[in-house]
C-alpha cells in the first residue's frame, strides 16, 4: 500500500471522514499503515523536526492581488478572487501553500525533482493596455516543465535554503488553440522558516533570474513595422534576460484552521535584453496579493512530511 493508493480511494477517505468516527492512519515512508491517536502525533510533531500531516486539506478562500498586464507593463490590474483551497502531501503529486501545485519525480535527502509551474493572465478585453493599442491582445500563457531542487541548508528550527533551476516550456492559449512560445530557465533561490512567527506561520524569501527565447520575448515585446506609431516605433525583439526578481511571502494562522497570508513580487527590467521596447517602459514593477482561507476538512490518514 502506497500513498498512492490513497488517492485512488479519495471518496471513501471522505466519507470516513464526516460519516464514520474512523481512526487515524499513518502511513510510513514505506507506505505500511499503522493506527495512531491524535495525542501521538501531537507528541510527535512537538518532539521532531519533521511533522506528522494530514494527507490533505480541503477548504476555501478569497485573495486580493494587483499585478502588470505582462512582464515589465506600466497597467496593472487589480481583482479579488474567491479560490478553492486544497493540500494534497502525495508521494508524487504535491499541492503545497508555498509552491502551489507541483510534482515530485524524484526525492532525495539534498535533490529533488520536480514538475514546476509559471505563466501570466491574459490582457482584458474591456480594459485594454493602451500601449498594446492596436495590436492582437494576449492570451494566457501557461509554463510548465522540470525543475531541480539542490536542499542547500535544513536546520532543527524548520529552516531551509534551496536552489531552485527550472527550466519551462511555454504556450500561450485561449483553451481553443494552443500555440508554442518557446522555453524560459528560471533559477531562484528560496529561502523558508517555518512557525517562526507562530505554530504553522511561514516566512519565505526567494530571488530568482528568467531567461527566455526568442520566441516569448516576441509575444510581449515585438513591434511590427504593421503596428508602428508615432508613440510605438518597431522593434525586433530579441532572446536573452527577461527579468530578476525579489519576492516575499508570509503565512500567519488566526483562528485553529484559518490562515491568513501576504506577499510582494519586485520585479526588476533595467538589465532586460528587451529594455528598449516601446512596450517594457518600466525598470522595476510591483505585484502584491493578500488574502485569506480555511481548510476544515483533513483526511483522518497522516503521513511525515
């Protein structure tokens, strides 16, 4: 029996959940269940540095953010947004609150390896960017490929600093056609503290460089001489750096399973290879997002995570 098997039998965990008085699992890393108490893994998690969890969460939320209509735009968009959340800590598939949805392939003490993800939100028909005036709007771009993890520091106090190389495919879409944009690599290092401000609080610091092909670097930053303008002159845009960023994120729980949670995103064009186009008029743009949600709902089978 593996954690896999687990997620086969979703339905039944959730019944067992809400209908039965079932007793908690745990499973080890050898995927051997073992009845356990909540008192047991309570001592558990007080006593070591890795932590007895729920295999998932399920629950819900709502998030604020404002982010640039693409890399390097002066037109922001603001929107608030409610959003299912869930936690799955699979062997494999991972849905995680500080990297979002992610596969692990590979897992071992100081690598992993991973299926990572990245895109942007397409431009607003009824707001449209009007430096992009004229010209066919963008559609959502959606990145996705393996990412390498290098565990470079774990300490007892729930400390990690990792180095982070992920290397993207990207499309672009309207989820009728899909259309290849080529590959970024993307480099980061990310740096995580856990229960530092609370039980359950995290802290994490990443910065991190995107590279891109020719390809996207057109999708955001070619101007035709068809699309030229007294105010937009052609460019031909060209592969090389996108952009470096600094970002921090923080997660502070309020009430039992209510978490509350924060972050900024500066991202920084001055070295972009693109930076003379009319359409990256900004050396540094700012993103943020906040908001709030609550998982009530745990799976009764534990696993160390």
């Amino acid at each position: 029996m593996t954690r896999h098997f687990c997620t086969i039998l979703f339905a039944y965990l959730f019944l067992t959940n809400f209908v039965y008085a079932s007793p908690y699992i745990f499973l080890d890393e050898t995927g051997q269940p073992s009845i356990i108490s909540q008192e047991e893994i309570k001592a558990y998690n007080q006593t070591h540095g890795d932590s007895i969890l729920s295999l998932w969460e399920l629950g819900g939320g709502i998030v604020r953010t404002q982010f640039p209509d693409y890399p390097g735009s002066d037109f922001n968009y603001n929107i608030t947004l409610p959003f299912p959340a869930a936690i799955y800590r699979g062997d494999i598939l991972r849905a995680e609150r500080d990297e979002g949805i992610r596969g692990r392939f590979w897992n071992h003490k100081k690598f992993e390896l991973d299926l990572s993800f990245d895109g942007t939100l397409p431009s607003r028909s009824n707001r449209p960017n009007p430096r992009r005036a004229g010209m066919s709007q963008l559609e959502t771009v959606i990145e996705f490929g393996p990412k390498l993890i290098i565990h470079l520091l774990k300490t007892k106090n729930k400390q990690t600093l990792d180095l982070n190389l992920a290397t993207r495919f990207a499309f672009s879409t309207n989820l009728k056609k899909w259309e290849d944009q080529g590959i970024q690599f993307n480099p980061f290092m990310s740096y995580k503290i856990e229960d530092i401000f609370a039980p359950k609080s995290l802290f994490m610091l990443t910065y991190g460089m995107k590279w891109s092909s020719r390809k996207l670097m057109r999708y955001y930053y070619q101007v035709d001489p068809s699309f030229e303008t007294p105010q937009r002159s052609p460019y031909h845009a060209k592969s090389g750096l996108l952009e470096s960023s600094l970002s921090a994120l923080i997660y502070y729980p309020i009430y039992k399973e209510v978490m509350v949670f924060g972050g900024i995103i500066n991202a920084f064009y001055n070295k972009s290879s693109n930076r003379n186009s009319p359409l990256l008029p900004k050396d540094r743009t700012l993103s943020t997002v906040f908001g709030i949600y609550w998982t009530p709902f745990k799976s009764r089978v534990y696993v160390k995570d």
